[in-house]
C-alpha cells in the first residue's frame, strides 16, 4: 500500500527524467554530428555536393523513433497524471482557502490553521478554493501544484510520509505579497497530531492573541515590529491617536479597544489616513477572539511566555542537541535546575567547587573549557560569542527550568 503511495513523486519524477534524459540525449546527438559533419562533409573533401535521392532505412527510422519516444513520454507523462489526480478513498480531508495572501486550511472537525497539520504516513485530500483572485498551491516536495479558483472547487492530494516539514507556496501571481503568500506543511507523528487536534498543544508556547492573529492570516498584512507591510503594523497600535477617513471626512480617534474592534470588524468604516481600503472584515472572529486580541493589543502584545526566546536560542544554537532540558544526560549536564546547581570542576588544572551561578553559566558558554565539570570531556564544546541580550535571554529560560 505505502509504495503505491508515494508512487506519485516518483512517477512524476520518472517522467521529468524520462523528458529530460531525452531531450538531453538529443541535443548531445545532433551537436556530436553537426560537428562531425562539419569535417567530414567540409567543401575542401567534397568539393562537389552529391544528390541523394532516398534511403529508406533511414527514413524509416527517423519516423519510428520519435513516434516510439513521443509515445513513452506521454505513458510516463499520463501515468504520473493519473498518480497525482486519483486520491485514495481513505484520505483525510483538509479545506484550503486561499486569499491575498495567506492560506487557510479547516479540518474535518472545524478548526483552522495558517500551517497545513497533518499526521505522518497518511494520504491527504485538499479541496481548494480561494476567497478573491486565483492563486497556486504548490509543495515541490510532494510535486503537487494546484489553481486555487474564486468560485470553484479544485483538489489535489499527497502522502505525508515521515515527520518533517515542507514548504508551501503560492505558484500564481496574486498582488502585491504574492512572494510572501508562504506557510507550510507540518507532518507530526500520530499521537502528536491527535493531541494537537484536541488541545492545540503545537502552539502552546504562543499567547492566545498572537495565535488568533495567526489563524486569521492577519499578520500576512500586519507587522508585529513596526514594518509596513499592506496596513498599518500592530506595534504600538493601541492608544494611539490616528487620523481616520470616514465617509470621506477626517478625524481623529483613539486606538483604543472599541476602535480596534470596528476596525477589525468593519474595517472599511474608518480607513486610517495614507492606507487603502484593502481589507476584508474579520466575519469568523469570534467575540472570545476578538477579546484576547484586544487583550493582546493592550498589554503591549507580549508575545511570548517567560524563556521562550532562550528557548528559540537554545535550540537554534544547537544547544538542546547535547543539553537536555528535562535532567537527563545526552552530552553535557542538564539545563534542568543547572541554576546554582553545586559542582566539582576542574579549573586550571585544580579541582575546585563551584557553584554555578549567573557569572558563572556566562563564562561556561563564553569559554566552555574554563572549567569543566567532573563526570564530562573537556574540548567537546564549541565557545559561544552571544550577544548579551541573548544572554540575558538564555538564562531567563534557564531560571524556568528551575524546580522550586
Ligand atoms: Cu497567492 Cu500568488
């Protein structure tokens, strides 16, 4: 069954192969014997030109051939097709709604992502429409790219295969964001997936206002830092005053949550002065949503739990690879309760106690090989020059990891 599955990437990939390999065996062909019969056929050898009248194994060949080769690319061709196009009758469902410029996937049981979710080893069937312009869903890892037309239903459907995750784009100019209409396919193991489909678990790290913003595509026309991107950006949006256009006249109004809130739900009513009015009500918030997004607003939009961006570090700087963060050993000593953690290290040849405090922990990642504690290999790890933001952030993430 599973190799029936993936079939579809690799007869797609034998039919390109196929054309290419042909097409490349052509070319070599016809310039090995252009220039052959530059020499051999050169005026200086053949100073008067012969006449030949016919030859029919040549011509003979030359019609069979190409029909034979024509013919297999269309069987490669058609098969890779057929592949691409006959979901199996057992496959989960996902909804795509495109719109400029992000990509809304509805599940089975209603719930929305701005990520394709999906569970590992699994055919899934997207049934895509889109909510304004005609945009392109395209996975190059599952070679699939499919129109997604205001109006009309198309599909397309893939095998998830392993945990990972790829890349989607949008494969049909759309406007001005058109390169940035990104997202992309999350494969979780089984339980992972059913666990998210219950409780959301994925986004867990996130506050509740930013994963609104998310799941309604806000933030593919909103920065959260102070760029333009389409409208104004969500930085110190709220208790701003802001010049509006209403019915054709200005005014100045307060940002604050009543104002966001017709913003966000009648968007068109009062367009801020310099912007257009490009956007689309927000008619699937929620009122709940629509409270922990003003929320989100008003408390300066915090945006991430305490550590979470040491977090982010530790694992973009490959620390978690030898560092577990639970107590238990892969490589070096744990983060777990590693704050004020009593140790026996050797230090300039000496062994000392330490204790391992703030200073400390700093001058361990700074010079990891300044003292190294009794039980581990000195030289294993790399020093790590980290700015002192970065700093400041890792060892917050630390303190959280700090049993009490
Ligand atoms: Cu959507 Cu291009």
């Amino acid at each position: 069954m599973e190799n029936n599955l993936v079939d579809a990437v690799n007869k797609v990939d034998q039919a390109f192969l196929f054309i290419f390999g042909v097409s490349f065996a052509i070319l070599f062909l016809i310039t090995a014997v252009t220039i052959w019969f530059l020499f051999r056929y050169s005026k200086k050898r053949n100073p008067v030109p012969s006449d030949i009248e016919g030859n029919v194994i040549a011509e003979t060949l030359w019609t069979v051939i190409p029909t034979i080769l024509v013919f297999a690319m269309f069987w490669f061709g058609w098969t890779g097709y057929k592949a691409l196009r006959e979901a199996p009758a057992d496959s989960m469902i996902v909804k795509v709604e495109a719109r400029m410029w992000s990509w809304k996937f509805i599940y089975e049981d209603g719930r929305t992502s701005d990520k394709l979710y999906v569970p590992e080893n699994t055919p899934v069937k997207l049934d895509m429409t889109s909510v304004d312009v005609i945009h392109s869903f395209y996975v190059p890892a599952f070679r699939i790219k499919m129109d997604t037309v205001p109006g009309m239903q198309t599909y397309a459907w893939f095998y998830s295969g392993e945990a990972s995750q790829y890349d989607i784009l949008c494969a049909e100019y759309c406007g001005t964001r058109h390169a940035y209409m990104l997202s992309k396919v999350v494969v979780v193991p089984k339980e992972e997936f059913i666990k998210w489909v219950e409780t959301g678990e994925a986004d867990s790290e996130k506050p509740g206002g930013l994963l609104v913003l998310e799941k309604h595509g806000c933030l593919d026309c909103h920065s959260m830092d102070g760029s333009e991107i389409v409208g104004p950006s969500f930085r110190d949006m709220y208790g701003r005053d802001v010049t509006v256009l209403e019915n054709g006249r200005e005014l100045t109004v307060k940002t604050d949550g009543e104002y966001l809130k017709k913003a966000i739900k009648d968007p068109a009513a009062q367009i801020v002065k310099g912007y257009e009015d490009m956007m689309p009500p927000a008619d699937e918030m929620t009122a709940e949503e629509l409270e922990t997004v003003i929320e989100f607003f008003e408390g300066g939009m915090v945006m991430e739990k305490k550590g979470a961006k040491g977090a982010k570090i530790a694992e973009n700087e490959g620390c978690l690879g030898c560092h577990s963060t639970d107590g238990s050993e892969i490589v070096g000593p744990s983060f777990k309760n590693m704050i004020d953690r009593k140790l026996t290290a050797e230090h300039m040849g000496k062994k000392v106690e330490v204790t391992a405090d703030i200073r400390y922990i700093i001058d361990s990642i700074k010079n990891p090989d300044d003292y190294v504690v009794d039980g581990y290999d000195g030289g294993m790890m790399p020093s790590y020059d980290l700015s002192d933001e970065d700093m400041k952030a890792l060892i917050e993430f630390f303190s959280t990891l700090k049993d009490e």
